[in-house]
C-alpha cells in the first residue's frame, strides 16, 4: 500500500471511532431583555419525576450582562415543579469563560415560579421526556 493511502485509511478509521457530540438546541423563549433560551435534546436524560438536561441564554443582545451566553446544567422534577443548578460556564465576549460546578450539599432547589423562562423550560422538557 502506498504511504499516503496508508495515512488516509488511518484517519478514516480515526474519525469513524471517534464519538460524534451532537447539540440540537430547541427554542425555548425569549424575553423583553433581548436573551434567548434553549434547552439541548440531545442531552435530557430523565429518572422517574426528574429530568436532566443542558440550556443556553444567548444574551448577545441582553445589556445586563457582561457574559455573551451562558450554559448551564439543570435536574429539573417534573412533579414537584423544582429545578437544581448542577453546573454553569457564562462565555464573555474576549473569548474567556467561568465555570461552576455545584457539589451535592451545595445544590438548592428552587421552585420554578409561574409565567417565566424556567416554567417553559421545565414544560418543554417534561414534555419532551414524558414517553420515557
């Protein structure tokens, strides 16, 4: 076999057992600040009432923030309609960012108050897993 096939058939073989990371966000809302809210399908993992799953805030266009975007990881309960912040990075505009992990005795669930972002998050979600 020529050498330069011989590198070919190696990185193709390379790319095909390398695991493929798939993000599908879905629009969740926006808000009158300018943020934009999804929530990534690809990621929601869900035991009994509890469903698990990574968000975006875009707020590119939302002044408040110094951070562009923001991602976080939360376990909602679909039941008990709480959410728990497990995990947060914001991105800053110079390419720089800040993450959170939060251990168990440090996680605090919140209720998820009606007619705001995190009711149509934790709806979407619930309703995305409900088969499952």
């Amino acid at each position: 076999m020529k050498p330069i096939n011989l590198l070919g058939a190696a990185a193709a073989l390379v790319l095909a057992a390398t695991p493929a990371f798939a993000v599908d966000w879905v629009y969740v809302s926006s808000d009158s600040a300018g943020a934009v809210h999804y929530y990534d399908s690809d990621t929601i993992r869900r035991s009994g009432s509890q469903v698990t799953v990574w968000t975006k805030t875009d707020h590119s266009r939302d002044k408040r923030f110094k951070w562009r975007a923001a991602m976080a990881r939360y376990r909602y309960d679909c039941a008990e309609r709480t959410r728990t912040v497990l995990h947060s990075t914001n991105y800053y505009p110079n390419g720089e960012s800040e993450s959170y992990t939060w251990k168990t005795y440090e996680q605090n669930t919140i209720p998820i108050v009606p007619e705001t972002v995190g009711e149509a998050t934790l709806e979407a979600v619930c309703a995305a897993t409900a088969s499952q």
